[in-house]
C-alpha cells in the first residue's frame, strides 16, 4: 500500500513538473507580446481622451516612474503635445476600485479641466456596476470639470444600481486631477 502512495504521488509530482515548464515556457514565447499588447491599449486610450484637443500622446515614463510612489495605482502617464511639441494636457492611465477593479485613462488639460474618460477594461458586475462604466452619458459629465476634486452626488450623478461603479470612477478622476495638481505644483 505504501509503494502504490508513493507511486502514485511520484507520477502526480511529474504530471505538475511538466505541466509547470511547459506553461513557464509558453508564457516567455508570449510575454513580449503581451506587453506590447498593453502598451498599445494604453496608447490607444490615451488618444482618445485627447481627441477633443487634437493632441498626440507621448508616453512619459520617467514621469511614471516620479508618480507612482505617491499613486501605486497609475498605470502610465502620457504628455498630450501639440503640433508644435509644446504639452497642452496629461493622459493618466490608472486603476481604480468600483465594486472590483476599472483601468482607465483620464486626460486633463492644461487648465485642470478633464477632457474625457476612457474606460480601457473594467470588471465590474455585468448589469449592474458594468453600466455605468459603458454609459456614455454618465462618463461625459465629467468633461470640463476640475481642477478642484469631485464629489459624487453633487458634482457627478451617479448611476443608479451602480453606486460602487461610479464611486469608483469618480475617485479615478479625482485621482488623476490630484496628479495633474502634483505636476503643477512640481514644475
């Protein structure tokens, strides 16, 4: 009875072996491609907070990096720049918790004033939370609001049946506005 256990548990233990390798193995063949696949999404969201502006993102890592201490929560920082290169608004691609979690990205002006919301991947509950991320009547009342922090409820209606949802939006914005304050204030 004890060699059939051992047996038994030596094949098991090689069955896992095999399996671990050979994920580890497929996952070095397709990590590069999905960082750029992440990397292009962030750019992609980015570019459409800034559509209003006609602004082309350039993605800031070292602004990143300075952000992130105080913001684990950012994923990426675009600098909008205009036609003549001079920065005229931020993108900040960050994650926020609703009832779970929603990435982002939020463009900001050069005046405080958010351009717009993109919702990249949210995984709220379908139905409920996950409405108010794709509603578009509730993501465009935030359009021109800032520089000064937004309170659900009375600077932004929230969505009914949704409440985590749009709190959780909410504070991704303010969020990014209180980093577009850190930017100012560091030059």
């Amino acid at each position: 009875m004890k060699k059939l256990i051992i047996t038994l548990g030596f094949r098991l233990f090689l069955v896992c072996a095999v399996a671990a390798i050979a994920l580890g193995f497929t996952y070095s063949v397709v990590e590069k491609r999905i960082t750029a696949q992440e990397s292009k999404r962030r750019a992609d969201a980015a570019l459409s907070v800034f559509a209003s502006i006609n602004a082309e993102p350039q993605e800031d890592a070292q602004l990143t990096a300075s952000l992130q201490g105080s913001y684990p929560d950012l994923i990426g920082v675009f600098k909008g720049l205009d036609s003549s290169g001079g920065i005229i608004g931020y993108a900040f691609v960050l994650k926020s918790k609703g009832y779970n979690f929603i990435t982002m990205a939020v463009g900001v002006d050069s005046n405080g004033k958010v351009l717009g919301i993109k919702i990249v991947t949210n995984e709220e509950t379908p139905g409920l939370g996950a409405t108010a991320a794709e509603n578009p009547t509730f993501i465009d009342q935030f359009n021109g609001k800032g520089p000064e922090q937004l309170v659900l409820k009375k600077d932004v209606d929230a969505v009914t049946s949704a409440t985590f949802t749009s709190r959780g939006i909410t504070n991704g914005v303010n969020m990014a506005l209180d980093m577009w304050n850190t930017i100012q204030q560091n030059g």
